[in-house]
C-alpha cells in the first residue's frame, strides 16, 4: 500500500496546530481545575500537612466513621432528592404554562427570573423574617390556631430551605425548558394530534423525549445548584445549625477552619467520586430516553 | 497565502491569550525601593512592617538588609542625668533637654500617709514609711553625636522669678530651623505668700526663645498676644518652618496659630472637627498638622496654608500611625511602628523599610527622640532601667554590610502582638547566641478595619500549607485546636530534662492547670485564679458547689440580698459554662448531655439575672465591698493574684471565707488563668534552640525581676520567695518606742473604712495554695461550645422558648460540633 507522505503530514501538521490552539484553555483548566483536585487527591492520602507520611485510605475510614460526616451526607442527599426532582418538574409545568396562551406571560417570566437578580444578604434577612420563630409564617399560622414552629432548629429545618432553593433556581430552569421547548419541531405535533393524540400522550411521548437532553442539563445544574444552598443555610444558622440543616459543605467549611485538612479532603473526595457516579447515571439514562431524537 | 495570514493571525492571538493573564503578576517599583521592602499602595493602608519578612523562611536573609548597627554613647559628663528629652540635631551637634540630678530628696510619712516635716520626729524615728527620690532640673545641652563634649549652653539662662516673688520656670520642648538656631518653648510661674500665709499668683510667662549654638537668647516671643484671657493655656506642640514662621497649637483654642519670629500673630489656621495630636516638619520645610478628624475617623496628615489660613490637602499616611519624624534626606517624613522605622514619600505614596529593630538588636521600647541623618546615620536616645537605676546613651545608628552580618540559623516566632518583655528577651537571645537567632512575625500587623483575624488566617494558612513558625506566643491564638492537630511540641520531657528545671521546679497546681490531655504545651511565667468567694458560715467550708448548693445557701441571706453584685447573664453563663463544659461534654466518646436537669436548672438561675445593667443618670453606683457587708450580695467574683486582696475579703465578709468557685457539678468552681504563654512547634527542626529560649518563662530569674508580673509564678522557687514576702513582718514603734509589726499598706473598703494589711499568716498561705492546687485549667473551656449555648440561652432567656426546647437545641448542635472535632 502506498502511503501518502503528504497527507501523513498535513493531517499532524493539523493534530499539532489543533492542540497548540487548545494548550491555553488546556493549561488554564490543568492550573485551575485538575492541579488543584490533585492536590487535594494527595493530600487525602498522607497523614497531615506536617507530617507527609502515606497512610493510604485511613483518612477515608475516619471520614465515614466521623458521625457527624454521616449525618451531613444524608441531609445533603435528603435536600438533593427532594429538591433538584422538584425544581425539574416545576419548572417543565411552568414553561409548558408560559407556552400557552396567557395573559402577561412577559411579566410573569420576568416574575419568575427576578429571584436570580436578588443578593444572599437579602434573601437571607427575607427568610429570617418569614420563618423566624417570631417570624410572618408563624404569625399567620397562629391565626388558625397552630403553634409555632421553629423552622431553623427543628425537624422542619428543610423546608424552607428547599423553597428558597426552589424560589432562586425555578426561572432559570424555566427559561431552559422554554427554549427547548421552542426549538421542538411542531410538524411532529400536529401530526400527533391529527392522527388523535392527546395532550399526555403528546407530552410523554414527544415533548418530553426531545426535552430529555435539556432535563439532564437542568438536573445536573440544579444537583450543582443544591450544593450551592450551604451559602444562605450558613447565614442562616451559623457554622453548627440544628442536625437536620447540617451539610456536606458544613463539615468541610468546619474542617478548614480547625485545620483538619485530612477529613476536608478526603471528605472532598468522596463527594466527588458521588456526583461523578450521579452524573453518569443520569448520562446513561438520558441515552436510553433520548435516543430516539438525537443525531 | 491568505490561509497562511489567518493562520499567523490566529497563531499570534492565541499567544497573546496566554500571555496577557501572565502580565498581571508583575511587582510594582514602588514595592521594592530599597531591597524588598514593605509597600503602603496609597496612603492609610495597614501597618505592614513585617510583610517584607515574607513569611519567615528559615533561610530567608533577606532580613539583613534592614540590620543597623548600633553604638551606645554614654555622655561624658560628670553630672548624673536621669533623662534626655526632645533630642535635635543642628550644626553638627546634639542638642536637648537633660534631666539632671542636683541631689536627694528623702520624705517621711506617717500611718496615714501624712508628710512629716518635723526634725525632731524624723530624727527619733518617728515615722512609718520613707520615700527617697532624685531631684532634678531640666538644663539645655549640647554634644557631640558620639556624646562626647557634652555641655550645658554656657550662655543660656532660664527666664528668672521676677524679684519678691518665688516660683520655677522649665524648659518643655526645643527644636531648630533652617539656619540652625535653637529654639525652646519655657513656662514661668511665679507665685507668693503674704504675711498671713495667703497665696498670690504673680502670673505666669509663656516664652519661645530663639537661641544661637551658645545659647544666647536672640529673639523672645512672648505669647501671651496668643493666650490673651484663656485661663488655662500650654503649649502643645511647636516648630518652625523653613522660612523661620513658628507655628504652635495649645491652650482652649482648637487650631494652629502662626507667628513670625516678632512674635506678630500672622494668621490662625481653625481646626473645625478633631484634635491636633502633632506638628511635623516635611522634607520640603513646610509644616503639616496630625489631627484625627471625626468626619474620616481617622488620624489625617494636612499641610497648613498659611495663605489660605485653613488645612490643604490630606496626604497619605499609612494606618495606626500615630506619631511622625520631621523629614529630610529623601524622605517627606519618617515613622516608628515599633518593629521598624520607616521613611515615606508623599509624592509616590510609598513607605520604605530603613531598620528593622529586633534584627539590628535594638529595642525600639527604649529607644526615643529619633533623628535620621541626611548621610543616612539614625541618632536617638537609649533609656533602660539597669541595677536600679536610669541609664541613658546616645545611640548612634549606621548600615551594616549585609556580608558583614554573621550566618545564623533562624527561628520564626509568630505572635499576635509582641509585648515589651518577650521583645526584651529576644533582643538579648540574638546578642548573646552565636548559632541562632530569632526573627518576629507578627501577624496582627495584617489585620484590617473589615476584619480583625486576617492575622490569624494568615497564620493558619500558612500552617496549612507547611510553613510553621518555630515558637508561637500562645496569646490570641487557637491553642486548643493546635494542640489537637498536634502542631505543637509537648514541652513536658524539656521540662524534666532541664538541669535547672525540673517537674519540681513548677508549682504543682499550675502545672496541672497548664496541662492539656498529660501533655504541656506552653510555657508560662505567671497565672492568676478567678474564682468566687462567700462566707464560710453562708456558704461552708468546702470548695466547690452545685447550683442547688448557691440557692440553699441564698435562702440564708436577707431578703432581697443577690448572689452576685453587678451580674449580668452574660458574666454569669460564660463563668459557669468555663467550670462545667467537661461535665456535660465528653471528647472521648463525642457524647453531649445538655439534656438533663442539672443543666436546665443551671439556665433557670442564669434566667434570674438581669440582661444588663443600666448604667444611666439614676445609676447609684455602691461598692461591692459596701454591698456585701450591709448582706445586700452574698458572693464575689474575684481573681486571687496575690496574699493581700483575699483578706480584705475576710473584713468584709466579716469573718473566715471559702473559695466556693462557680457552681459546678465537678471540681472546685476555679479556674487557674496563664498570662503569656510561649510554645514550640512540632516541626520545629531546632527544638533543643527552641527550648534554650522559651525555658526562660520557668526560670526563677526571670520571674524576680522587676518585669511588673502582679500574679502568683510558675517558678516553685520564685513562689516560694514571694510566699516568705507576704509573711514578712514590717516593724516599727509605737508611741511608747515598743517595736510592733505596722501594716505594710491599707486597702480602701468604702468611706471611712480601710483594712490595714499586715503579714500573711501560714494559714492565709496554706489557703491560697489549696485554692491553686485545686484550680482547674483554661483548656477545658472550648470557645464554640460555649457561643451556641449562649445563642440558644437567649431564646430561653427572653421568654420564647422554654429551657427544655433550648436544651435540646444546644445538645443538637454541640453533639454536632463535638463529633466533628473526632
């Protein structure tokens, strides 16, 4: 077989001018993002900033004794699970509702994305007056006859959080779905409904199946997102809130400040081997459901 | 071809992508003018002396850079001087202010503290405490600036009493203009008694004198054109400027005034919000007012526009500097921050580093009067306290050739503040070892307005990051949690292994108090006990009580009486959260138990205090000593430092006392507090170094002398002496000439009422020795623990919430906090 010298070149000549263009971004994600997580890696595996000694997973099997890390992941997946399933599906009813016919639907997605535009002191001194123990909701709730409820230090601690976290991240989400929604081909639909489909049917089996591409990304932004909640929960309450508010990011944030950096980062770690893991699920599943509409 | 274009264009882009970001990185040149010095970016930035430590590197040498070296000069005189003052420097000699010795003054007093003039008393000894002291008189003098040739201006005289009448007149402050002429600021006070023994004031003279290099009077400017009818009038602060105008600002009027050398009254220049704490000389020889103004609430240097008769512009000062240095040289001004002195130019807003104190073994706590040289010599004014008396030295300052500077290894020590003794002890630690020596950071230095730890991060992230200092002054530091990442040394072996020390050597209850789970980890020269103390017929005889205890033994005094005098909830929870946390924290296991009755009760009795005490116009304030002897307050709290204070307590309480403490379920209510404390890293890689400097807080030297220490030593022996102190009789005679102890001093109780102190009995000493004995440790306090039972407590406390829902909050959240620390 004869083999084209000059073709061999300018494809590695194209190879080598490719990954010189994409060095920059490549050094910049290596110095910022993988650099850092390396550290952090190494850092897991040795027995203190002091004494750089190998100690293997020792680290990891003080972590996942430590009960109060457990306590933490299991409200960190509590609020996950109610949350982020909450904030997709509210958000898909809200932009199939904008979707439609309505009156002011300009304002009432300027409503709805305002959240966004509002600072973390505010939210936070707002939340503090509707739920305080003295707050609006329990004054309120009094009127009927029920007494107070310490959303802050009790039981009901996630409550509002999972509706501020709903009441920030909704609109974007919405606005996601809109968009999706805009670009579906609405060939496809009418043919649905002149051949007799109905509106359920039309949604789960053509709407929702072009969205699943768009609800993986909402899903994965809003498991992000969730993580993101320990800002307002630790102005809320502090570094030590009540047990059913105690977080992940509560335990690492503690964990710096004491100086343990083994348990911060082998903490660290783990949270990241189980959003990789969440995350591949959710990839897998979106290739099952979307299959049938990408390229 | 076109293709090859947009190939170069898209090339020569990327790279200028990458290199761009890079750009961003560079130092400024205002940073480093002299060899890495510390930079203020544009005026009222922090004081930031150590920054150009960098970190305290153990090779780090950059720190010679900064090295003076230092020549003392005692002044050849006969006379005996006990201070120099206000030290100028003008044709090529030294000039100021001498205090100087001219004899004796011995007082006698009486048990009353009355003076006694009487010979004839004094001669038969009839007196209780005699006072001896220097007398002195300030004179004008010059030298040369290795201090030889000192001498008073032959020709300057003292503005005289005028005649019939007596008084005295000073020299207060002095300083030169352009041309070298002396100038001095003298109040005169004259004053006489008639036949009938009635006082006269003859009036007072306020002077500033312009004086040639002899002391000569040329011109004499009388200032009362200035103070007119002010009843009170002083000069604050006085100086001249380039063209020979005197600018001087004092008596009730808040401004500057400005006079030529006529003493014509040019202009006054109003000051309308702040205080004018300093005139100062810029490089320029204008002159410029450091005042705080209230409007920026901070301290603003302006230049006085004589033109326009008010303040020019605020020039850039860096922050908590509070006292300038004339300029010259190349610098506008100079200033001290204590650790380096430094010379700053307005123009580029930046402030370099010209000496480093504590690394040219200097200390800057004795040094004043500091005048930088325009050949780049630093003179000053040496004053320390050396067997028993004032020593003072012209101390002339010169660059060291950093080749010239011995290799020594370097210990770091990192403090949040460096006070005057352990300073002291550093300086004399680099003097005298050949082999090492100890650079200072402290990291106070980093604090900011917006947030007062930055320090301590700093700190913290250094150690994280593997840079741990070699000694830690343990003031204002987490200890607790370093000693639970085991980042410090245990000192205990040193501490046996120490030929002069010893376990023995300590007094056993505050070694106990100091350790931290069997190990010690500071080093510690002196502690108090804060404690609480109530009769013995009210409270018994033993130490230690419960809250069950305190209301049974309230039930025994007058209705209406308080357990505490002036107590509010705060005190009172922080004091017995202090003694109780172990009792209801266990680290061992990370359990909590706030759930239980003992501390609901506990929050019930706090509950019973007020929030605060209002202090308004209605406020009678009473003593407590008043309030407990009319049984309006059955306790005090008290920190026991010494034999005396204790006693006092027994003539108030009318009676024996007990150490009760705070209530407690555990231990004895007392807890023993350390007042410095030094410790030595873990990584530390010349511990035995380490040690030879830090021992120095055990040592029962250190701990007699005269370092103002005002609380019971560490050192056995040291404890021992002040033991035999507070047991020594003080004799005198009686009227009959019998010898009888006399008291060595009385303590004030109320009006009309003062305990005389006499010596300790072995009885008093054998209680306060069991009080510190029983003491418990600052360690078992953990900071966090106690702040969310106070932010749960005050839901208790304001009536939301019931003690029981608080508990289970508190026992939810501290279980939390403490399974974390596991």
């Amino acid at each position: 077989m004869k083999i084209n010298h000059a073709k061999l070149r300018r494809k590695m000549r194209g190879r080598l001018s490719g990954a010189a263009f994409l060095a920059p971004s490549f050094l910049g994600a290596a110095i910022f993002y993988i650099l850092p997580f390396g550290v952090v890696v190494y850092y897991s595996l040795i027995k203190s900033p002091l004494v750089r000694e190998f100690v293997g997973f020792e680290n990891f099997v003080n972590v996942l004794n430590n009960s109060s890390f457990r306590m933490a992941a299991a409200n960190t997946l509590k609020f996950s699970a109610v949350a982020v399933p909450l904030a997709v599906i509210l958000a898909i009813l809200l932009a199939l509702m904008l979707e439609c016919k309505i009156p002011a639907k300009s304002q009432l997605r300027t409503f709805f994305l305002s959240p966004m535009m509002v600072p973390v002191a505010s939210i936070v001194l707002i939340w503090q007056v509707i739920f305080h123990y003295n707050g609006v909701l329990n004054n309120f709730l009094s009127i009927f006859g029920y007494d107070k409820i310490d959303w802050f230090k009790s039981d009901y601690g996630q409550i509002p959080i999972i509706v501020l976290f709903l009441w920030k991240n909704l609109g974007y989400n919405m606005i996601l779905f809109m968009a999706a929604l805009n670009n579906m081909p609405k060939g496809l639909l009418e043919v649905a409904r002149v051949e007799g489909a109905g509106p359920v049917y039309c949604f789960f089996n053509i709407k929702l199946r072009y969205l699943s591409p768009t609800v993986l990304f909402v899903t994965i932004l809003s498991l992000i997102n969730s993580f993101k909640v320990f800002r307002e929960v630790y102005l809320l309450t502090g570094a030590y809130p009540y047990e059913s508010l105690y977080m992940l990011q509560h335990f690492m944030n503690n964990a710096f400040v004491n100086i343990d950096y083994q348990k911060l980062s082998a903490a660290a770690v783990l949270m990241a081997a189980v959003m990789v893991v969440l995350i591949a699920i959710l990839f897998v599943a979106e290739n099952f459901f979307g299959k049938d509409v990408e390229g | 071809m076109k293709r090859k274009l947009l190939r170069m264009t898209a090339l020569l882009l990327a790279v200028l992508l990458l290199v761009l970001p890079l750009a961003a990185c560079s130092k400024t040149e205002n940073n480093s003018a002299e060899n890495g010095t510390n930079a203020s970016e544009s005026g009222n930035k922090d004081n930031s002396g150590n920054k150009d430590n960098k970190g305290n590197a153990a090779s780090d040498d950059s720190y010679k850079d900064f090295v003076y070296t230092a020549a003392y000069q005692k002044l050849t005189t006969d006379e005996e001087i006990q201070n120099l003052d206000q030290l100028t420097y003008a044709n090529g000699r030294l000039y100021m202010i001498a205090w100087m010795v001219t004899g004796k003054v011995t007082e006698y007093y009486d048990e009353d503290w009355n003076l006694i003039t009487d010979e004839e008393k004094i001669a038969n000894g009839e007196y209780v405490e005699k006072y001896e002291y220097d007398q002195t008189e300030p004179a004008l003098c010059s030298a040369n600036p290795d201090g030889s040739d000192f001498k008073r201006l032959e020709n300057f005289e003292q503005t005289s009493i005028p005649e019939g009448s007596q008084g005295s007149s000073y020299i207060n402050s002095l300083c030169v203009d352009g041309s070298g002429n002396i100038w001095v600021y003298e109040e005169m006070y004259a004053w006489h008694y008639d036949e009938n023994g009635t006082y006269f004031d003859d009036g007072n003279q306020y002077l500033i004198r312009k004086l040639d290099e002899t002391g000569a009077t040329l011109v004499t400017v009388d200032l009362s054109q200035i103070y007119g009818e002010q009843q009170y009038f002083y000069v604050n602060n006085f100086l001249v400027d380039a063209s020979g105008m005197l600018y001087i600002t004092g008596g009730e009027e808040n401004g500057v005034y400005v006079v030529d050398e006529t003493g014509a009254m040019l202009c006054t220049v109003p000051l309308e919000n702040g205080s004018i704490n300093q005139l100062v000389r810029l490089k320029d020889g204008t002159v410029a007012a450091m005042y705080y103004s209230e409007g920026a609430g901070s301290y603003v240097l302006s230049r006085i526009d004589t033109a326009a008769k008010a303040f020019g512009d605020d020039l850039p000062v860096p922050g908590n500097i509070y006292y300038l240095i004339n300029g010259g040289g190349d610098y506008d001004y100079y200033y001290n921050d204590g650790y380096s002195l430094y010379g700053y130019q307005i123009e580029t807003e930046t402030a370099t580093q010209l000496v480093n104190w504590i690394n040219s073994d200097i200390n800057s706590d004795e040094l004043q009067s500091i005048i930088p040289l325009d050949d780049g010599r630093i003179i000053g004014i040496s004053t320390s306290w050396k067997n028993d008396r004032t020593n003072v030295e012209v101390v002339t300052l010169t660059k060291a050739d950093p080749s010239t500077i011995p290799e020594k290894e370097i210990l770091t020590f990192a403090c949040m503040w460096l006070n005057y003794d352990v300073r002291a002890k550093i300086i004399e630690f680099n003097k005298a070892s050949d082999r090492y020596r100890i650079n200072v950071v402290d990291y106070s230095t980093f604090n900011t307005e917006d947030d007062y730890t930055a320090g301590q991060t700093k700190l913290t992230t250094e150690i994280i990051s593997g840079k741990v200092p070699d000694i830690l002054a343990t003031s204002g530091l987490p200890i607790n949690r370093y000693i639970a990442r085991g980042l410090l040394e245990d000192l205990k072996p040193y501490i046996e292994s120490d030929p002069e020390l010893g376990t023995d050597a300590i007094v056993p209850g505050a070694l106990r108090a100091l350790e931290v789970n069997g190990g010690i980890y500071q080093a510690a020269s002196s502690f108090y006990i804060e404690t609480v103390i109530g009769a013995e017929k009210i409270v018994g005889d033993k130490m230690g009580w419960t809250v069950s205890d305190l209301k049974a033994a309230l039930a025994k005094m007058p209705e209406g009486a308080m357990a505490f005098c002036d107590t509010t909830r705060d005190n009172l929870l922080f004091y017995i959260c202090s003694m109780n946390q172990s009792n209801y924290v266990d680290w061992e296991t990370g359990k909590c138990d706030f759930n239980n009755e003992e501390f609901i009760q506990l929050l019930e009795f706090v509950k019973t205090f007020p929030a605060e005490i209002n202090y308004d116009d209605n406020y009678e304030y009473v003593s407590l000593y008043k309030q407990i002897m009319e049984g309006k307050v059955m306790l005090a709290n008290t920190t026991v430092a010494d034999f005396d204070e204790f006693r006092v307590y027994k003539q108030v309480f009318g009676g024996d006392i007990t150490f009760v403490g705070f209530p407690t379920s555990s231990g004895s209510g007392s807890i023993a507090q350390f007042s410095d404390g030094l410790a030595i890293s873990s990584t530390c890689a010349n511990k035995d170094a380490a040690w030879s400097f830090v021992r120095y807080l055990f040592t029962e030297e250190y701990q007699t002398e005269d370092h103002y220490g005002w609380r019971f030593p560490t050192n056995q022996k040291a404890f021992d002496q002040m033991v035999a102190q507070a047991m020594e009789k003080q004799m005198g005679t009686d009227e009959n000439g019998n010898e009888v102890e006399v008291s060595h001093g009385s303590w004030w109780i109320d009006d009309g009422i003062e305990v005389e102190m006499y010596a300790a009995t072995q009885e008093d000493v054998d209680q306060i020795v069991e009080l510190i004995n029983n003491a418990s440790g600052a360690s078992a306090f953990d900071q966090d623990i106690y702040d969310i039972i106070a932010e749960e407590a005050q839901a208790f406390f304001e009536g939301q919430k019931t003690a029981q829902d608080v508990a289970a909050i508190i026992q939810s959240r501290a279980s939390i906090y403490v399974n974390e620390q596991r």
